[in-house]
C-alpha cells in the first residue's frame, strides 16, 4: 500500500522519562535555592545562671 498525503503516519510514542527526570531535577533545584533562603537563624537570649561555689558559701 502506497503512502499518501492523506493517510496518517503511525507516530511512535516518545518515552516520559526524560521530561520525568528534568522536572524532579528542577524541582530538587527549587527545593535548594528555597532551603537556602529560609531564615533558620534563632534569636540570641541571655542566660543568667549562679556559679557560686556552694562549699565555700558555708
């Protein structure tokens, strides 16, 4: 049977793992630069404890 400008060429289906590997690499990206953004820095408190020697205070 010969092809004609009218027939449809049969399409091969292309596989999903290469557009599957690029978003979770742009997502693990993502994720970094996020993570790396987020402040995580905790306020600084003043401790005050008494460190007087309990033997010599008798």
């Amino acid at each position: 049977m010969r092809r004609t400008m009218l027939t449809p060429m049969p399409r091969r289906r292309r596989s999903p793992l290469p557009a599957i590997l690029i978003l979770l690499l742009a997502l693990i990206i993502g994720a970094a630069i996020w993570a790396s953004t987020v402040d995580t820095e905790v306020p600084t408190q003043r401790i005050e404890q008494d460190v007087t020697n309990e033997a010599l205070a008798k």
